[in-house]
C-alpha cells in the first residue's frame, strides 16, 4: 500500500491545550507521527512526499476568507503586544452578536473568534505549512483512489473538526473532505467517508451536510459527554449521513457491530470510492479512553472495511498514546490488505 507524509507537519507543534479550566501540554504533537512511521516500517510501507496542497484544491472546501487567516494569521499575531506564542481565542462571536453585526471582522483578535470553535486549535507560526503539507497527502491519497488503488495518508494536524471556515479540536484543513471531494472531482458519483475516530466528524459533516452525492458516517464516543459535544447524535440528519454514537466504555464488539451498520450504509449507497478517518482514540489505551477499542479490535475494523473492496483513500485523524500508536496502525493496515 502507498503512504505519504510529509515533513512540514513536524512545523505543528502546539503548546497550548485547556482541559477543565486547566491549561496543560497539548497531546497532538509531532511525535505522534514519528510512532505512526514506525507502524508503516514494520510493514515495509516508506511515505513518499507529495506537493503541499494548491490553494485550488483548498477551496474546494474551505472558504477564501478562512484559508486567508490561517495563512496570515501567525504573523499579524505576532505584531500584537505581549503576543502569545500560539494564536488562542479569548471571544467568539455568539449568535446574539452575529444575528445583529454588520461589519466582517478584521482585527486578528476577531477574525480569530470567528474563525475557531474552541481553544484546542491553537494557530503557531509553523500550523498552516503543517496543515498545508498533510492536506497534500491526503490528495494524493485520492488520487491513487481515483485510479482504483488504496492509500494511507499521515496527515497532522488531523481535519475532521474543521468546518468550511473554522478550525476546532486540533483540526485546520479537513483534510478527509478534500479526499472526498477530490474523489468526486475525479469521476466518482458517489462517495462514502466512513469516520472511525472516537470523536464525531463534526467538521466533514457540516461541509457535506446538504451533498447527497458523499454520504458522511461517523462511529464515535456519545456526544453527550464527550468533545464535540452540540453534534453527533442520531438523530441528525442532513442530505446523507449517519451517525452512530457509542456509551462511554464501549468495546470490540458492540462497536464493531456499529460499524457494520455503517458498512451496510455504504453498501446501500452504492458508494463508488471511500475515505477513512482513520483516528486511534477509540483505543482502550488513551489517555482519555471513552471507548475500549483493543488492538485487535482495529485489527478487525480493517478487515471489514477492506471487504468492502472499494477504492479507498484513508487519512489520519486523533489517536494520543504515542507508545502505541503505529502498533494500531500497522494491525489496522495488516487487517485492511488481508480483506481486500
Ligand atoms: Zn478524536
């Protein structure tokens, strides 16, 4: 199986996190993907480099206004007085303010409020080459889909939080949906994101909520007590997704039964290429743990998902326990070819 990555994502390196009003180290850090290579290498996988994404394919998903402060963000920050290291919101417009304004807000203070969901995107002056770099493989993943084959993209930061014109949860460029969409663009009619994080993909199903054409399914920790917390229950139902919320403590096999209801979604679909958000933190061994996934347990994802047999680009999102990490990776991977 092709792999890219690429080294500008090392660039990402967040300090910044707020946990129950205490500011600790931030856990989405470079040594995340130093363990996922690791994983790679056990299977003889070496990523290849791709191009950073065009602004062209960026906008295919995202505004131009929010790719325009991502971008510029860092250093008009770093003009401010006393300024931070990290750009972190201290005001977000509500929609009291937003239901009466009338001016586009172009102070970075405010652009930042409008632009982020919550405190855990901290913006450095390395994060949009960062994201930049793992929005190209997770193109270039499409397009080895688009000519039939699977890929696996180690992208970080992840994107699944990431809306058309927000970041949020370590997520900047959605990285998921700009596979999908390239995939689209591509030729195929139809296409399946089947989302395996612990968190729900919040941000791919916003982007799609009203597609009929790419069909967003999420199997993640219930939201109810849990990041995102506003979305990512049942019930939702935009053009075409599916959400599958899990009760704290969840393991192997009622999650996988889970998932085999989203595989059946895909099946009936007729979903003609996949993507898969690819995140590790429904492993029992995180840090957070809402879900008790083992090893095995992923193993077996990649088997099911595999049999699906369809063209498949798969991108990483969460996954924390640097320890183990690329261990999940390469069962997940192992599990995935043995199926296809
Ligand atoms: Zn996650």
């Amino acid at each position: 199986m092709k792999a890219f990555h690429h080294p500008d994502e090392a660039q990402h390196a967040p300090d910044f996190f707020l946990m129950r009003g205490r500011v600790r180290a931030n856990y989405e850090v470079p040594a995340r993907a130093a363990s996922l290579r690791e994983g790679l290498s056990a299977l003889g996988i070496t990523p290849e480099t791709p191009p950073p994404a065009p602004p062209a394919a960026l906008l295919s998903v995202h505004t131009a206004e929010y790719l325009d402060f991502l971008e510029h963000a860092a250093a008009a920050w770093a003009q401010l007085p006393e300024a931070g290291r990290e750009i972190v919101a201290n005001i977000h417009p509500t929609p009291e303010m937003l239901a009466q304004s009338s001016r586009r807000p172009e102070h970075v203070i405010a652009r930042t409020g409008a632009h982020t969901a919550d405190t855990a995107c901290p913006i450095g002056p390395g994060t949009w080459t960062a994201a930049v770099g793992a929005a190209g493989c997770a193109l270039a993943a499409a397009d080895v889909a688009a000519k039939g084959g699977t890929a696996y993209a180690l992208c970080r930061p992840p994107g699944h939080h990431a809306y058309a014109a927000r970041a949020g949860g370590h997520c900047y460029i959605n990285n998921s949906a700009l596979a999908a969409q390239r995939l689209r663009a591509a030729g195929a009619k139809r296409v399946a994101v089947l989302d395996i994080d612990s968190h729900h993909g919040n941000g791919t199903q916003g982007i799609f909520w009203e597609r009929e054409d790419v069909l967003t399914i999420s199997l993640h920790a219930d939201p109810s007590r849990y990041y995102p917390w506003y979305v990512g229950f049942a019930e939702e139902k935009g053009a075409a997704n599916l959400n599958l919320p899990q009760p704290f403590g969840t393991g192997d096999d009622v999650w996988l039964a889970a998932l085999a209801d989203g595989i059946a979604a895909i099946r009936a679909f007729r979903a003609e290429a996949l993507v898969v958000p690819l995140g590790f933190d429904a492993s029992d061994f995180e840090p957070l743990a809402a879900l008790k996934v083992t090893a095995d347990g992923f193993a077996r994802a990649g088997q099911a998902i595999g049999a699906l047999r369809l063209p498949t680009a798969i991108c990483q999102e969460g996954g924390y326990n640097v320890e183990i990490l690329g261990r999940l990776l390469e069962r997940f991977l192992t599990g995935f070819g043995e199926a296809a």
